[in-house]
C-alpha cells in the first residue's frame, strides 16, 4: 500500500435525533483491492465506531449491504473503490439509520 | 443523563415452539413444527434467507448414492453404496469421535430430507462424486439457491417470523427452557418470547478468529445461550480451519479462490516454498494436493516463528506459471469468467498477474465441529430445548468431511418434530421471577454504560488470542494463556461501553453482545483442548503429536456449574461400528 488517501462522504440520519440527514466525510488509506465494505469496516474500527452500516455475507449472495454508491445502488461487498466515493441509504426503502436501511 | 429513560417498550411474543435461526436447520424445524400442528415463531438475526452460512455453501447435500438413485430419482448414482457405507465413511472421517447414533439419523434421513426440498423446488446442479469419495453422493446445490428454496418455503407456508432481532438469553423455570429474550437492532427494543419450546439454530462461532470463511453474523450466540442456561456442550476443541483463504487485498478476503487455482505456490517472507520440507515426495506438487491439515499446520509454524506474511499469512505466487499457462488453466477451469459466490475475481487476477502475490492464511474457521450436546431426538441437556445444524456438536466428531447441509436439514426436522411434541405436552409458563429484567438488562448495559473498554478494540484482542493460542497449532502453554487471558475478559465483558449511544442498527451494541457469547465459548474451547493431550482430527496439538485411541476415544463435554466451566470425558457413543485402538501419528491418523 502506497500513503494515497480518498475521500469517503457517508449520509447520515439517525431517527431517533435528527430531523434531517447530513454528510460527513472521512478519510481513509486507498490500496489496490478494496471494496466499499472494505473502507466502511476501517472507518468503524479506526475513525468513527458511531458509523451505522450493515454487511453479513461478505461475498455478494446476501444483498444487504446494497446501497447507494456514487448515485447508484449496488452491494458494498462487491464494489471495489476506485477514488473519492459517495455513499447514501438505498433509496426505495426506509432508511433504520446512516447507511441501513429496512431492506 | 440517565440513559435507561431511552429504552424503548418489551414486546411480548408467544409461541408453541421458538426457532431460533432462519436458515437450512432452522427453516426445516420449523416447517416440522408447524406440521406437527404446533404453532411457531422464526426469529432471524438477520433476515430468513439471507443469514449465517447456509447461503454461502459452496457445494452439496450427501446422500448415500443408492438413494441418490431410489429415492431422488438420480441415474447418476451408485446402488453399490448404501446408508450403512456412508455412515463408516463418517465415522472414520471423524476419527471415531462422532456420536453413532446422530450418524445414524443423518444417514437415515439424508434422502427424505433432501427429497422434501427438491420437492419444494430446489434446483439441483449436478450429481457429483467428489474427489476421495467412494461413490457419487455429492447433491450439488449452490447456496443462494438453498437460500431461495428456504425463503419460497417460508413465504409458501406463512411461516411467522421476526428479523433483525438477536436473540441473547434463554429463559428458564424449574429447569425447563420456557423462552427467551432478544434485541431488535432496528428499534433497540427488547423482545420477550414465550414458547413452550425452544429450537436453536444458530451456527457456529467462527468470527472469534481473526481470519475466517463465515459470515458476520456467526458469533456462537447459541452455544452461549445454552451454556448460561446450564446446557451442555461438547466437542468443543474440534474446529475445523481452511488453508489458503485470501486475506489480502482485503476485497477478495474470505475467498476460497485457490482451491479452483491450486497450481500456486506457497511462499514465505523469505521467499522460501516451504511446503517441500514438510513431505519430500510431495515438493513438486501444487497446494490443491496436500492434505488440507498439514498446509495448515505447515502455514501456522511458517507464522508463528516468524517467517509470515505482515498480516499473518503467507504468500500465493502465481508468477512461475506462463502467461499463457495460467490463461489455459483459466479457460478449462474457470470458462474464461473469473467469477465465484457474485465476486469478480477479474481485478484479483491483473493483480497476481501483475506479478503480486496474495496474502493468503492457514487458518481460516471454517466450520465449527463441536457445540451443543444432543441426543438422537436432536434434545438438549435441558428440557424444552433443543439444537440442530452447526451450532451442535457431536455429529461429526473429531473432523467433518461429510456436507454440513445435510446435518443441517436431517437436524433441524427431527429438533423442530421433537419441539413440538414437547412444546403440546408441556404447554407455556412463564419465566421465574426476575430473570426477564435481568437479562434484558445485560442487553442494555453496554449501551446505558458510559464509559469503558471499546467492543472493537475487545473484539481484536479476542481473535488474536483464539488465532494464535486456540488455533491450528496448539500447545499446552499457548492453551493456558489463553484460558488466563479470557478469564479476564470475563470481567471485560461486564464493562464494555459504546461510545455511540443509538438505539438503531448499532455495530457496536452488537458487537459486545456478540463479545458476550464468543469470549465463553473460546474459554471453553481452550479448556477442551488444554485437556485433550493428543492430536485428534481438527485438533493439533504440536506438544502431543500422537492420535491415542487408547486413551482419548472419549468426548469433553462441557457444564456451567456457578461461574466456572466443568469439564468431563464421557466414553463415546457405538452403536455398530468399532473404534480402533493403538497409539499412532497424526500425520498418519489425519490421511485419508
């Protein structure tokens, strides 16, 4: 791994306290091979342990972690990051909070 | 701020029987339950067909292959073979540790089981006999499509469910399993169920390892439960680790990739194949045909004495091959698709053939052998509760070669049949006084805590220590630190704090009570395998070399008496198969 760094911007909501969503943007080491997933799990054990996501199967069957990446909903598991990266709730369902929605 | 002012209101749910688990053993018993005329509640940490391993099995039903024939209708299969063939079979796999009367359902019931399945829609791929097996009883089945037969199943039959919710504690009076209590991740809620049975379906407890090939949601959460109930357990030193499971680059981690490419090297940090020191006649070959345990345990020793990989691994080269080779193994193989499990493994090869090599590990959990103790009626130790599928133990004894799927549905039919019955008879009570809000409570405590050990820091230094102490090579030293060491984290575990305190889909709430099951559960794994002074199956011990059927044919099960584990060696149970005596090398005893 070289010293790069990207730029990750989650949406964030949480039910209970917010009346409206809001972005906050983390840094994080970019490498050759990292999903989304990937950069989610650093930031929950590096930078921001409050950050809700959601993952189970790690390989692309289970479709939990399907949100919006770059304005397009995909798996976090699966999508491999490229550079500075965007991510928000899948739209079409209610959103538990950040990242999780009631999929 | 008092944060307990925070908690949202206990639902309360009542059933005839309780399955706790969504998969292929949960699924099924409850299916057995409804049809058994008792009414039933699924509760899925996750959601129903979308958890735990079942989804990710990458391969097969067994059936014995004249009932491949007979009963599924197969012409592929054998009618030389029979139950009782493939029931020696398991047995000698398991190193004459299984219970024979669990074999014996398995064997029996295999054909029915899988029958019902594909009766209900499951595709099957191909009728498969698999490398070493003696007849064709490989029912290949993808897992997203046992996955997406449960969930038909489910939905066909209305079966009542819950999601999200983990569930945490059992609930008990006079003794008897009455119910249990849980969390629901979205609301932070806590939820009371009241059963007249209790199934456990839970899987296993691989994610106290650094390195594994589960899913998340795999943390013993079962095994736990039983234990604190005052269950028994048993087999808990017998785990079984892959070899050669990418941990790096991260996007491919948990992938089995070089089993479909076992023309790669292993390699140290000194550049060495240091496989060929292990077994001369073997030094030209490729991984793909060692036994898996003695690349795990040649793996282990190239990390533990320093000679890994910076993430405790070693490395996977594809750089002697030819480009042309690797493109001609890659069209035979692979169809020219670098895909497997809906990963594209496309950026993984430019990366090897860009001439990196991967970190791959020795020791990734895989499946976890031993758990909670039944009986041929798939009963608990407990009354009113029962367990099938992987969070059991006592099936495949010392090592398990036979298809996990199968255990899991032969299990979870005749545990969700026995439940019901149970459930008729004994009606509902409800839970001694107290004991709710007490277990609900411990739900609550890291979350209203304010401040303590961080769960993802506690979480870490667990793996390390299951990884490294409680792993593929063991030793009684490494065994005792490691019993020491969760000892103390006992007390941890009653100061664990989040430092977000939301009630919704919070990684860190669960993660402490995740940590609250897999701390017991490595201690009592470290335990049994401190006290089994041979090397048995998936259990290596480098200071005991020697499988010794004269001494150690025996089970450890496993007791919470008061705050302290209670071991014991019961004899194991025959029924017609012999188990061998003499005293012989592991290296030996583990070819098969």
């Amino acid at each position: 791994m070289d010293n790069k760094t990207i730029r990750v911007t989650c949406e964030r909501f949480d039910p209970g306290v917010d009346a409206t969503s809001r972005e906050q943007t983390y840094e994080v080491p970019f490498g050759e091979g990292l999903s989304i997933l990937n950069v989610l799990t650093y930031i929950y054990e590096n930078l921001d342990p409050t950050l809700a996501f959601y993952g189970c199967c790690v390989r692309g069957v289970c479709g939990r972690c399907t949100m919006m990446i770059d304005g397009r909903p995909a798996l976090a598991c699966t999508t491999l990051v490229q550079g500075d990266v965007h991510l928000a709730p899948l739209r079409a369902k209610a959103v538990v909070r950040d990242l999780v929605t009631e999929l | 701020m008092n944060a307990r002012m925070m908690r949202p209101e206990r639902q309360v749910m009542e059933t005839d029987v309780l399955v706790v688990g969504s998969e292929g053993a949960g699924v099924m018993a409850a299916v057995a339950a409804a049809g058994a005329g008792a009414s039933v509640l699924v509760v899925s940490k996750g959601k129903l067909g979308r958890s735990g391993a079942t989804q990710t099995a990458g391969a097969d039903f067994m059936v014995d292959a004249r009932s491949v024939v007979e009963v599924l209708g197969f012409k592929e299969g054998d009618l030389q073979d029979s139950p009782d063939e493939m029931m020696l079979d398991i047995v000698q796999e398991g190193k004459y540790l299984s219970n024979q009367k669990l074999v014996e359902v398995y064997v029996r019931d295999a054909p029915l089981r899988v029958k019902q399945l594909i009766d209900w829609g499951m595709r099957v791929a191909e009728i498969e006999k698999a490398h070493g097996c003696r007849y064709p009883r490989g029912v290949i089945v993808p897992g997203p499509e046992i996955a997406r037969t449960l969930r038909s199943v489910a939905g066909g039959l209305g079966l009542a469910r819950v999601e999200d919710v983990m569930v945490t504690d059992l609930l008990l009076r006079d003794g008897c399993v009455v119910g249990a209590v849980g969390l629901n991740q979205r609301t932070g809620g806590a939820v009371e169920f009241r059963a007249g049975a209790v199934v456990l379906a839970t899987g296993g407890w691989q994610t106290a390892y650094p390195w594994t090939t589960a899913t998340d949601d795999l943390s013993g959460d079962g095994q736990a439960a039983a234990y604190r109930a005052g269950a028994e357990l048993v087999d808990m030193e017998m785990l079984q680790f892959l070899p050669g499971i990418v941990i790096n680059p991260p996007a491919w981690r948990r992938s089995i990739f070089i089993y479909a490419f076992p023309a790669g090297v292993l390699l140290n940090s000194l550049g060495e194949a240091f496989l060929r020191h292990w077994d001369p006649l073997r030094a030209d070959m490729p991984m793909g045909h060692w036994p898996k345990e003695t690349v795990s345990i040649a793996m282990k020793l190239e990390v533990l004495e320093g000679r890994g990989s910076p993430s405790g691994g070693v490395y996977y080269s594809l750089k002697h091959l030819p480009d042309n080779l690797i493109a001609d193994i890659m069209s035979r193989r692979w169809v020219g698709e670098w895909k497997s499990d809906y990963v594209d493994f496309k950026a993984m090869m430019r990366y090897l053939q860009g001439g990196n090599a991967l970190e791959v590990t020795g020791d990734a959990a895989h499946y976890s052998t031993g758990g909670i103790r039944v009986d041929e009626g798939f009963s608990t130790t407990l009354p009113g509760l029962f367990a099938a599928g992987e969070c059991t133990g006592g099936m495949f004894g010392a090592e398990r070669v036979a298809s996990a799927c199968t255990e899991m549905i032969v299990g979870g039919y005749v545990a969700g049949t026995s439940a019901a019955e149970f459930a008729t008879r004994a009606g509902r009570s409800e839970a001694s006084a107290g004991q709710v809000g007490e277990l609900v409570d411990a739900i609550y405590a890291p979350l209203e805590r304010e401040a303590g050990p961080r769960p993802v820091e506690v979480r870490k230094q667990l793996q390390k220590v299951a990884g490294d102490k409680v792993g593929v090579v063991r030793t009684s030293p490494a065994l005792t630190q490691a019993i020491e060491e969760m000892v103390g984290m006992r007390s941890t575990l009653d100061e664990l704090a989040t430092v977000g305190k939301s009630l919704h889909a919070n990684r860190e709430w669960v993660d402490a009570l995740q940590l609250r099951n897999l701390v017991p559960v490595v201690e009592v794994s470290a335990r049994s395998a401190c006290m089994r002074t041979e090397s048995r199956g998936g259990h290596y011990r480098h200071d005991y070399p020697q499988t010794d059927n004269d001494h150690w044919l025996v089970n450890i099960v496993v007791q919470r008496k008061g705050d302290e584990p209670e071991l014991q060696q019961v004899p194991v149970t025959t029924t017609k198969l012999r188990p061998p005596c003499g005293v012989v090398p592991y290296i030996e005893s583990s070819r098969r």
